[in-house]
C-alpha cells in the first residue's frame, strides 16, 4: 500500500512541477495541484484502507485489558482463598432457626 502512496506522491509532485515551470502555469496553480491531485485524494484513501489494522489494534487492546482485569480478580480470589480459613470451618450452622416469634394472625372478615 506504501509504494502506490509514495508512487502517487512522485507522479503528482511532477505534475505540480510542470505546473509551476510551465509558461503559462504559475506557483499558486502547482500547489493547488499538489493538494487537490496528491495529498487530498491519499489521505482519504490511506484512512480507509487502515481501517482494518486500527480496528485489529483496538480489539487486541480491549482483548489485554480483559486479560488483565480476568487476572486480577483471580489473584484478588486466590489471596482471599488462600487465608486459610475456611468460612464454615466451625462445622456448625451459620445461624440457628428462630422459633415463634412472631405469631401467626388470621385476617378478620
């Protein structure tokens, strides 16, 4: 893609030579030239055509943060895990069942 930009580049920076040593051209012509045939037109076309290595660089980037982020919530799981405790190590229930302490009622009718 890079020998067609710099090729394009040569053919009109040669155009736009022509233009400014022409008789009738002038400098001011030979600019416009240069910008309307050359940079103008490859610019465009060198956006579009990196379109795809931009987004490939986007979603390797979003796919490291991810990457990232996954081990570091599993780091932050393994030091809680490994502080060797476990969280019913007691063997008895967390809590004990609560027994009438609120009455049932009957609704009225």
């Amino acid at each position: 893609m890079y020998l067609v930009v710099i090729a394009w580049l040569y053919v009109t920076l040669m155009m736009a030579i022509a233009e400014a040593t022409s008789p009738v051209g002038s400098v001011l012509g030979a600019i416009v030239t240069f910008v309307l045939y050359g940079l103008l037109p490859l610019s465009i076309l060198v956006y579009i055509l990196g379109t795809p290595g931009r987004k490939r660089k986007l979603l390797a980037r979003a796919q490291a943060e991810q990457q990232a982020w996954d081990e570091a919530q599993a780091q932050a799981a393994g030091a809680r895990s490994d502080s060797g405790v476990a969280p019913d190590a007691g063997g008895e229930t967390p809590a004990a069942a609560q027994t009438g302490s609120v009455t049932p009622v009957r609704e009225e009718r």
